[in-house]
C-alpha cells in the first residue's frame, strides 16, 4: 500500500503579495509556505503508516526551489518525494496542473491499495479544483471535504464536512480523498527527521520524463494550455482600525447616529 499526498508550495498571504504585469503571481519575489491544507492531507498520511506500515510519498509541481518544501515534509514522516519541475509546466492554471499531476501520478504507478491525499484547496487560489480533477483524469473515485478517515480492508470510512452537517461515506481503494482542517493537528518535524533528508535523494519529473503519458501535450499544459486566464490580480486595500462605542445602548445609539449624520451616510 502506498500513499500519495499532493502538496503545493504558497506564498505566505499574511506577507507582501506581488503581482506581475500579466496578472500571475511574482512568486519569485514573496515568501512561501507549505499549503496549510496540504498539511493537514500530509498528517492523514502519516497516522495511516503509523497504524498500517504503509509508504508515504509527498508530490509537488513547482521550481527547484519546492525541494526544500518536500525535505521539511520528509523530516516530518514521507519516506520518499516527487518534485515535478519544468518549464513547459509553468504558468498552469487548475486544468493544466491538474493533467500535469494525474501523468505524474500515472507515471509512478498507482496501485489498486493505493491512495492519493489532496488538501481541500490552496490559498493562493481556493477554487478546490484540483484535486477532484487529478481524480477525473485517473478514473478515481473521490471523497471531499474528509474531516475523518478510517480504513477497513480495502474500504475508506469517510466523515465528510458539509455546510449543514457531516456525511459519512465508504469509498474503496485505489480512491483520492481531500482533506479538510478539522481533520486533524498537523505534527512537527523531528531534528532527526531533518539530519536523515538533509541530502537524500528526491525524484525529479520534468516533460522529459513525462512526455510520452497520455495527459501530457505540451499544448495543453502551461500558460499556453490552460484556459483560464486572469483578467486582475491585486493586493486588497487596507482597511481602516474599527471603533468600539461604550455606554449605555441609548448613548451608543446617539453616538452612531452622530457619526453616521456626520460622514452623510445617513
């Protein structure tokens, strides 16, 4: 049995976001963290090996640079990472990098124990998308939304969190699951854990090495085959510190009244 967990290298929202003249992120220029979401799939992972024994391998699609990402998530517990890096595949919106990472996935072979983990969504777009669409693409069965998971033989018990209430599901392997925050509490990583994947070897998938899967053609993926394109992209304005009105609820009011007559919102 082995896990997959798909995870993605975000830039750190609570920091300075930049944004190119054509809309894209300068990502090069902002500070990033791993997916907050992404963790909680990571952890999920983990306590599966932790109870079963299985293998656990962290992939992500970004530059070089997410390699320091997929050591700090090997410090935490994965046994092996996946970076998929090339330039054909920058520049991808969800469709392209959701058929980028289904022939990654093809290429190392999924078997019929398998799973592959997803975060929820990503910060940097929240549109939930890829994951469901990686599943679409390798036939997958999908749960979303798992706030609880527990495997019996081949079947996944799946507490799905819904808007008013929770579902609970049974989905059997191979299957692709997205994880919410309430999952779980993500662990640390352990000074061990990093003196053991300081230097170990991480797999790297460029086109090269994926051109010949059937979801790869290098029109369909990248800035050029990705359909969506981003008419806007900017950082919100700040918005100004809030008052607090004290007293009784008549002073309260006359106070509100005043100030609302005074800017001629009222």
């Amino acid at each position: 049995m082995r896990i997959y967990v798909c995870v993605k290298q975000v830039p750190d929202t609570s920091g300075k976001v930049a944004v190119n003249d054509n809309g894209t992120l300068n990502r090069a220029s902002m500070a990033t963290i791993i997916n907050p979401d992404d963790m909680n799939a990571v952890e999920a992972a983990l306590q599966l090996k932790d109870e079963l024994g299985c293998q656990v391998t962290v992939v992500t699609m970004g530059p070089p640079p997410a390699e320091g990402m997929l050591r700090e998530l090997m410090a935490m517990g994965a046994d092996d990472a996946v970076l998929v890096s090339g330039r054909e595949f920058g520049g991808s919106d969800t469709f392209a990098t959701s058929q980028i990472i289904a022939g990654a996935l093809h290429n190392l072979g999924i078997g019929k124990d398998d799973i592959v983990f997803c975060g929820r969504q990503a910060i940097d777009g929240d549109t939930a998308q890829v994951g469901p669409q990686i599943a679409e693409k390798l036939n997958l069965p999908q749960v979303t939304y798992a706030a609880d998971i527990k495997k019996k033989g081949d079947v996944l018990c799946v507490k799905r969190l819904l808007e008013d209430g929770y579902m609970t599901i049974e989905v059997q392997t191979p299957c692709l699951i997205t994880c919410v925050k309430e999952l779980n509490e993500p662990r640390y990583l352990t000074v061990k854990g990093v003196m053991e994947n300081y230097d170990k070897d991480i797999v790297v998938l460029d086109y090269e090495a994926l051109k010949d899967e059937e979801l790869i053609d290098v029109d369909s993926i990248g800035l050029k085959g990705s359909p969506t394109n981003i008419f806007k992209s900017f950082t919100p304005p700040q918005k100004g510190a809030g008052r607090m009105l004290a007293g009784s609820v008549e002073d309260m009011s006359n106070e509100l009244v005043t100030e609302l007559l005074k800017k001629h919102i009222v």
